[in-house]
C-alpha cells in the first residue's frame, strides 16, 4: 500500500470527519500527506469548517486507526480501495458523499461491472416479494445479461436477491452496515462465505471495531445506491431502509424502479407511494427495466416467451376448475377445499397470475381471467 492510501484511511477513520469534510480538505491542500503536517488552527480558513468542529477533529487518532485497520486487513486479506485508486468503482466516485475508502473481499474485478442492479427492500419479505424477485433474477439469467446484483445481505428480500443470483452464478455484491470482522444478522455467515466462493464481494466503508447503530445501515444504503445504475424496490413498508435507499438513488439521477402490489398490503404500500409520486418507474418484469434502461439482449439464451395456451400442471388445472367465471375466491378457501396449506396453494396462485389466469383481488381472493 502506498502512502497515499494510508493516509486516505487515516482521513476517513478521524472522528467527526465525514467523507464531504474530508474531501473540501483535500481539495483544499491538494496533497492528503499535508492536511496531517498542518495545524488545526489553520482549517478555519476553509469554507464550511466552523471552529467547534475543528475542536473535535483528531488527526493523530485516526492514524492511530488506520495502522490497527491495517493490520486487520493484512490478516484477512481484505483489499483497502481509496477513491483516488483506479480499482475504486467509478459509479461511487459520481456520488459527492462517497466514501474516500472502501473495504473489499472478494473479487474486486466485478466492481467494473457494466451493468449493476441493486435489488432492496423490507426484511419481512412476504411471498410474493420472494416470488417476484426469484422470478425478476430468473429473466436476467435467461435473457443474457452479465449483470451484478448488489444488496445488503439483510433478512427479506436483500437475502434472496443475493440467493437467487448465486442460483444463477450471476456475480453479486453485499453492502454492510459495520466492519468485515463480522457478519450481521450473523445467520448469513454462510451466505456471505457463498457469496466471496462464487466470485462476489463483500464491501463497506467501515472499519472493523465499529458498533452496530442504526445511522451506519442508513450510510450503507447510500452506497448500496451509488455502486447500482438502477435501484429496484421489490417490497415495501411506507417506511424503511428500501425507501431511503430509493430516495439516494433519485439525488444521484439513478433510475429507480418499484414492484406494485395489492392496495391494502403493508410491505407494498411503499413501492406503490413511490409508483403514486413518480418517484419510481413501475416494474412488472425484468423487461421493464431492461427497456427503460436500454440494455439490450445480449445472448440467445432461453427465454421464456408468453404463450397463448399457457401450459398447466396438474395442481393448477384442479385449482382451475374450483374458479366461477366472476366470483373470487379466497385463498383460505382453496386451501381447505383441496388440503393443500396456505403457503403452498398460494405460490401455485402466483405463478397462475403470472401465467395469466388469475387476478389478485382485496382480501387475500383471487378472481379468474
């Protein structure tokens, strides 16, 4: 490591100095090595630095920092990526509060990636969201693209965005919250040692003895937004994470993109709210993204096309025939009537909906097409 980069690391662990701070000091003295021979007193010349936080900035501190950061990441293999170095992702060095350093594990090559998709929302993934995002992943596979999958390794629909591009062997990246001397929810340990064997990366701006806060998963979303040329809202509480993730996106002129959902469904009253305010572009398909982002086609691998008899298996045809021409019928009906459980029949009725055949109605009720 050169010593530029240490002293980016220095700059980036000093307490109470953020990464916009940082960088008005670079440009300020042009050279990182200078601001540490400099006395603070000299920083008030510099627009946007007031003396009380000037008083909290503690330069010796963060070399402090930076050499036991640098021996943790000797130790363990993990790459240190100031945002002056060519391996630094140039879509984060777009964003104007990218971090000056990044941790990286893993293979840093996909970082260059051409195409990036991040894929977020709630932790409290219904099964639809699963299903819609398993079915969005299956279509970037099929239609041929070599594209990233970025997400934030949270419970919900970042884990299964996550899985369902390894299912694919489609590169992805997890964003955390805190340092890479963890893995948090520590249950995504072996999804996290999945994700670096199959040629992804692990990546935060944070080092390793930092505490888990809430302020640090809100930072991880920015970069969760900056790495992505779009960001898709799969599910959605009218608060959480996705939607501040969503919001980063739009300040950096990212596309974003939301799944609707039913009108009365709790983790879709966010996508919905970004759909209702032009916030976000409504996504049906990958398709949809795939057009508005002008990413063409790029193999003639299989692709499923929509046919004019869809094919039934024999669980849909019995479901079928218990549907009158208009009246709904309740899911919970369904699955007494056939003994099939809850969270079975409603998967066959989201992949009849997805096939045509049937309509979601208010109610958890489904109506024949």
């Amino acid at each position: 490591m050169n010593e530029t980069t240490k002293y980016m690391l220095a700059l980036s662990l000093t307490p109470y100095l953020g990464p916009i701070t940082a960088r008005r000091l670079i440009d300020y003295y042009g050279k990182v090595e200078d601001i540490f021979q400099k006395k603070k007193s000299e920083f008030i010349r510099i627009p946007g630095f007031g003396s009380e936080t000037i008083q909290k900035i503690d330069l010796k501190k963060g070399l402090e920092f930076a050499d036991d950061e640098l021996r943790f990441c000797t130790r363990n293999s993990i790459e240190i990526i100031a945002y002056n170095d060519p391996r630094y992702p140039k879509r984060l060095t777009q964003c104007p509060d990218a971090p000056l350093v990044i941790f990286v594990k893993g293979n840093v090559e996909i970082l260059k990636s051409k195409k990036s998709l991040a894929i977020v929302g709630t932790r409290h993934a219904t099964h639809y969201g699963k299903a819609v995002v398993e079915k969005i992943v299956d279509e970037i596979h099929d239609r041929g693209h070599q594209l990233v999958v970025v997400s934030g390794l949270a419970y919900g629909i970042d884990s299964i965005a996550h899985r369902s591009a390894l299912k694919h062997k489609l590169p992805t990246i997890a964003v955390l919250g805190h340092g890479l001397d963890k893995i948090y929810p520590a249950q995504h340990k072996s999804l996290a040692d999945e994700i670096l064997r199959d040629g992804g990366v692990i990546l935060t701006e944070f080092g390793h003895k930092t505490s888990f806060e809430k302020a640090n998963f809100i930072r991880r979303n920015r970069i969760i937004a900056g790495l992505s040329d779009a960001v898709l809202i799969a599910e959605s509480g009218i608060t959480g994470g996705a939607l501040i993730t969503a919001e980063y996106a739009n300040n950096y002129n990212r596309d974003v993109f939301a799944i609707p959902g039913k009108v009365d469904d709790e983790y879709s009253a966010g996508c919905n709210a970004l759909i209702k305010k032009n916030k976000a572009a409504l996504c049906e398909t990958f398709q949809d993204i795939e057009y508005l982002m002008q990413w063409n086609v790029v193999s003639s691998g299989k692709i499923h096309q929509p046919t004019l008899f869809p094919v039934l298996t024999d669980e849909e045809e019995t479901v079928l025939e218990l549907f009158d021409d208009d009246k709904p019928v309740s899911v919970d009906y369904l699955s007494a009537k056939l003994a099939i459980p809850v969270q079975k029949i409603s998967s066959i009725l989201l992949e009849m909906e997805f096939k045509g055949l049937l309509i979601a109605m208010p109610g958890n009720q489904y109506r024949k097409l």
